[in-house]
C-alpha cells in the first residue's frame, strides 16, 4: 500500500512541475530535504518564491486533497520555507509565499482536475 501512495504522490507531483512550467514558473528544487521535513516544490514566478505543496488524491474532487492539510501540516511548512531561505543565503526581504497544488487522479491515472490555491497557508 505505501509503495502505490509513493508512486501517486510522485506522479501528483509530476503533474503539478508541468502545470506550474506551462503557466510561467521556474522550478528552483524539487524535494528539498532537511531534517523537518520535505517541500514538494520550489516555483519562482516574477520575483515571488512559491513553496509548493502537492496534495493528490483518487477522485474527481480536487477539494479532497486541499482539504487534507492540517495545522501541524501548515506550520511544518511555513517552517520549512523560513529554513529553505536560510539554507540558501537569501535576503530576509524575499518575497515568498506557501501555495497547493491540489490533484483530483481518475483510477486510470489521469487528471481529473487540478487546482492551484495561491497563498494558501499564511503565516499567523
């Protein structure tokens, strides 16, 4: 079972590079590791930084996987990109933002719908 959410996961996230390519972003990393955790993707789009988290699930509904982020999930990530920029020496003035991708899969692996949430976790 987890080798077929793995490879869901990996396939969601395929899907979200190409989405976010086609509409004007530069992937920065894919998978960026530390010992918090992982982000899915790092999108840079005029001048603005976008954390990307990619949430896919079996089903036509892409609300599904948008709605399965929970506040530990939100503050993991919003840590995470605070130690991405650290990592990477840039200026505290950066302008970033923590977006979701949210995939709705067909059984037959396609896509059903995807969704892009801009800013859809906020610092507090």
């Amino acid at each position: 079972m987890a080798e077929r959410r793995r490879r869901l996961g990996d396939w969601g996230e395929a899907v979200a590079v190409a989405y976010l390519t086609q509409h004007g972003y530069q992937v920065v990393a894919q998978k960026w590791r530390c010992a918090v955790g992982e982000i899915d993707i790092v999108a840079q789009r005029d001048g603005v930084l976008a954390f990307v988290e990619v949430r896919t699930r079996r089903g036509i509904d892409p609300g599904m996987a948008a709605g399965s982020i929970t506040g530990a999930k939100r503050a993991r990530l919003i840590t995470l990109a605070c130690l991405f920029l650290a990592a990477h020496d840039l200026p505290a003035d950066t302008p970033w933002r923590i977006d979701v991708v949210a995939i709705a899969a067909r059984s037959q692996g396609q896509v059903a719908a995807i969704d892009h949430i801009l800013a859809a976790v906020e610092e507090t």
